[in-house]
C-alpha cells in the first residue's frame, strides 16, 4: 500500500516486454458475472531489463477492476495489452513543468526515472506539482523528494488541498500555482498534465488563453 486507498502492483510480463515512459497498459478484470472487464492503468516506473513495471492503483468504491487488483493474490496471471499512448517525454530540449493530481503522477515517476537512469544533472529544469489531498495521500513523496536532492535540475513541489497544521508546503489547487511556475521560464517551457479531466481541462485553458502557450507545448492525459 503507497497510501490508504492506492495499493502499487508489479506485473512481470517477461523480459521482452517493451515501453516508453509515460505509456499505459489494458489489464483484463474478471468481473461477478465471469466477463472480462478492459481497465488501463498509466505504467509507474521506467523500463527495466526483466520487463517487470508498477502500476498505481486507486481503490474506487464498487469498482470491479480496481476492487480486484487490491486485492489480487502475488503470483496470480493477468492478460495485458501492449504497452499504448502517446503521452511520452519525446523531446526534452527545454524545461519541463509536469502537473499532476492523485495517481496521474504514475507516467511522471516513470519519465522521471527514466531521466535519472541517464542524467547525473538535468540538462533542462525539471519542475513535478503533485497535488493531493493531504500529507497521507502523497505518493512516491520520499522518492521524489530524493531525486530533488540527488539530480541537479529536478524539483519537487508537493501541493496539498486540505493539508494539516503544520504544513510549510504548498497549498489549494495544482492550477493555482501553474502561473508562476510558467512564469519563471517565461512561457518558453513544456508542460504535462494529467489528470482527472475537469482539472486537465481548466489547466490547459489556462495554459492556452492566459499565459500563452502554444498548442505544442501542452501535453494532456486523462484517467477518468
């Protein structure tokens, strides 16, 4: 359990398995009624020589795929998808803001990952806004909050919507704090989102009509 309601899940589909950072996959639920559900999940960490990845998975309540996969038994098959999407960091030629609420930080820690394995200093600033509701519903924090300590270039920035006293972080909604991040590079950035879709929606609105960004620099992903 990363949390009280997300519970991460490593697959091991073998060594031949292929992805790019920021790219899901369609897992097969067996529902009540013996169907096969199709339910995707963003991949939450990078390529790894075996093959094996993580995924993320929030407990919704009466949700047949994510009921199953919290409590699915280690050692149990699944039928999975190719790896699919195109929300993938395919240029980083200049900083990067990425924004994400909940598990839509999955293809981020992935991309971010990535990033490590090759960069001992980015050479372009990297900034992760992760927005959630309090401090127990933080995921992958103390990861994140290593690479901002071992990979020059890299920031961490943690926001929480209903925090508890004391908390010296950030506060209220991701999109509140976007500007003055897009600011800081002077709209001369990319920025990733992801999300649930009323927050994707607003945010790239933003992105787009007040602070100038073109159609290019913004890269959206939904998961609901």
């Amino acid at each position: 359990m990363l949390t009280p309601s997300v519970r991460e899940v490593t697959i091991d589909p073998g060594p031949a398995f292929e992805f790019e950072p920021g790219q899901w996959v369609s897992i097969k639920i067996p529902d009540a009624a013996g169907r096969d559900l199709a339910r995707s999940y963003s991949i939450a960490s990078a390529p790894r020589s075996d093959g094996t990845f993580d995924l993320a998975v929030t407990l919704v309540e009466h949700g047949p795929g994510s009921g199953y996969l919290h409590g699915v038994a280690v050692g149990t098959s699944l039928a999975i998808s190719r790896a699919q999407g195109f929300f993938t960091m395919d240029d980083f030629s200049r900083p990067a803001i990425l924004v994400a609420t909940g598990t839509g930080v999955c293809p981020f820690r992935s991309m971010v990952q990535a990033l490590a394995s090759v960069h001992q200093r980015l050479p372009h600033p990297v900034s992760l806004l992760l927005g959630v509701r309090s401090e127990q519903d933080l995921l992958y924090a103390d990861e994140f909050a290593a690479y901002e300590r071992s990979l020059p270039g890299f920031r961490f920035l943690p926001c929480l919507s209903r925090p508890t006293d004391p908390w010296s972080g950030l506060r209220g909604y991701v999109q509140a704090h976007v500007p003055d991040l897009v600011r800081q590079h002077e709209a001369a950035c990319d920025v990733y989102v992801c999300g649930l879709s009323r927050m994707v929606t607003d945010l790239r609105g933003m992105l787009k009509n007040q602070l100038g960004l073109s159609k290019d620099s913004i890269h959206t992903e939904r998961y609901d």
